[in-house]
C-alpha cells in the first residue's frame, strides 16, 4: 500500500513512517521543512521518501496528493502546544493548521477516494465527570483553542469523507521531541522537589505502540472514531510522575497539588480526560500494552541514546 504521512518530523509521525517502512509499506513523509533527516529505525542507510509541504496551502496540498496518489493518508501534522495556542497573535494560525489544513487533507483525499486516518484528542471534551468517553460520543465541548481547533478538524474529516479514521489519544510522549517524562526527567536532575497536579486523570500513550496500531488500522477499513492509549488504568499527572521517577531510580520527591493550586497553564486543561477504548477490541485491533510497560521501555531507549531530539 502507498501511504502518505503528514508531520513526520513530530513525535508520532516519525514513528508511524518507521512502522509502516517495517511492513514494506510505500510510505511517504511529509513536513515543513526542506529536508528530513531523521532515518528509518534511527539507521544512517535507509533515508525515507520525504516531500517539502505546507499543509495550510489547499493547492500545494492537492498538488501533492495528487502527485504521490497514496491509498491511504495519516494526518499526523497539528499545532501541539497548547499554552501558546492561547495567545491572540497564534489563533489564526493554529486554526490554519489543525482546522483548515486538515480539510485540505481530507479534500484531497476525496479528490483520489482514498482513505484517511486523522489523529485527534482527549481535548475535544470538556472534561467533566468520572465516567470514560466513548468514541462516538458527540457531548463535545472543548475548554481551549487547541482542542477547538482539533474537533474542528475532526467534523472536517467526517463531513467530508466517508472511508475515514477519526483516532483520539492523549498525554502522548516519544522520542522525536519533547513531552511530559522528559520534562520530569530534566527538573529532577535539577531539584529534590516538584509540584505535580493531581486532578487531571487519563492514561500515557506512547508514539511507538500507538504506531504499530494506526499501521494495524489503515490496512483495514473498519472505519470511524476510535480511542487509544496504552493500558494499565487511568491515573494523574501525579501519578505518572511518581513512577517515572522510581522507574528512574531518583530520589526526587513529588507533592500532588490541585490544578488551581498549580496555576500556571495559559489554556485549561481537562479534569477528566479518560478514554473508554473497548471498540479497539470489539473491531478486532489489538490492544496497546500498558503504560508501565510502555514507560519501562522508553526509559531504556533514552539510556541507551537511541534518543537524537535535543
């Protein structure tokens, strides 16, 4: 199959290029910029196909669509940050990219009828209560411009085609770029205490596991929406960091406080940010293993120095 992935030089889609390489899928990347120069596998022999694109652009979007003629496009590209999403002078342009340059995806992708995985998010919710959101959930009510901006790509996905993945996950941590444990790592070299918010629950996905899965899903067509992080329970940011440090080995110590006790985030997060994931199994996918195992093994990839981002 001839796959076409968007945002590679992310922490997702490079592993999603690297999965489907494994499988002997015709994968190609795309991105901002001019070149990309992380390799398959992290080797120095094998350099992916790799196109220069601007997702904002409906017309070079169209032009290269048509060009490469996939089966089958993975959206990895978004605006990620969600503090700075906040700020007046970046709205439009988070907007451009998680909103406008999906449809453009999704427009091409209708011109070639081909199918479409999009990744979402845990924000296109509002966050309230304890109970898991389903995936077919509609009760959206998304607290801050980035999870806006993502249900507005989502509805621009689903309006638009109709072989489509619409794939939410959350607190997504790999090695292509920053994320919430190499943070903890960083400030716990650096201090014995930190303050770590407790009322937010959800579940860690990791890029690499979530990759296998997404190259499990786009060789099929059991459409629709889906959610997906690795097993092992829901817990908070607290929790997390707690075993990130005893799966470390640091002394660090960690202090659960409440997120308005925290109080330095620019967007509102949700407080409830749990993903029900039974439909996986019901249509046949297998399962992600659990954060605790997921968190082991990345662990041991950053030891080891597999990890290049800065």
């Amino acid at each position: 199959m001839k796959i076409l992935v968007t945002g590679v030089a992310g922490q997702l889609g490079h592993d999603v290029m690297n999965e489907l390489h494994k499988r002997r899928h015709e994968c190609v990347g795309t991105d901002l910029a001019s070149t990309y120069s992380r390799m398959a596998d992290g080797s120095p022999v094998t350099v992916l196909p790799y196109v220069q694109l601007d997702i904002t652009d409906s017309k070079a979007v169209e032009q290269a669509v048509r060009k490469i003629e996939p089966n089958a496009v993975i959206h990895c590209a978004a605006w990620t940050a969600v503090d700075l999403a906040e700020d007046e002078d970046k709205r439009d342009k988070v907007r451009a990219v998680n909103a406008d340059g999906t449809m453009n995806i999704a427009k091409a992708c209708k011109l070639l009828d081909c199918k479409m995985l999009y990744l979402s998010t845990d924000y296109v919710f509002g966050g309230h209560g304890t109970k898991p959101w389903q995936p077919d959930c509609k009760d959206y009510n998304p607290l801050n411009v980035y999870g806006q901006t993502k249900l507005e790509g989502e509805l621009a996905v689903a309006e638009t085609l109709d072989k489509y993945f619409i794939v939410r996950i959350a607190w997504v941590f790999g090695l292509n770029g920053s994320n919430f444990i190499k943070t903890m790592l960083n400030i716990g070299r650096k201090y014995d205490m930190l303050l770590v918010v407790s009322d937010q629950i959800g579940t860690p996905t990791y890029t690499y596991d979530l990759a296998r899965l997404l190259a499990d899903m786009i060789e099929t067509d059991k459409y629709g929406y889906y959610h997906v992080t690795n097993e092992g329970g829901y817990i908070s940011w607290y929790d997390f960091a707690c075993e990130i440090f005893r799966q470390a080995g640091y002394k660090t110590k960690v202090t659960p406080v409440t997120t308005e006790e925290y109080g330095l985030s620019k967007a509102a997060r949700p407080f409830n940010s749990r993903l029900d994931k039974s439909k996986l199994i019901e249509s046949g996918f297998k399962p992600l293993p659990t954060w605790q195992d997921a968190l082991s093994r990345y662990l041991k990839e950053l030891k080891n120095g597999t990890d290049k981002s800065d």
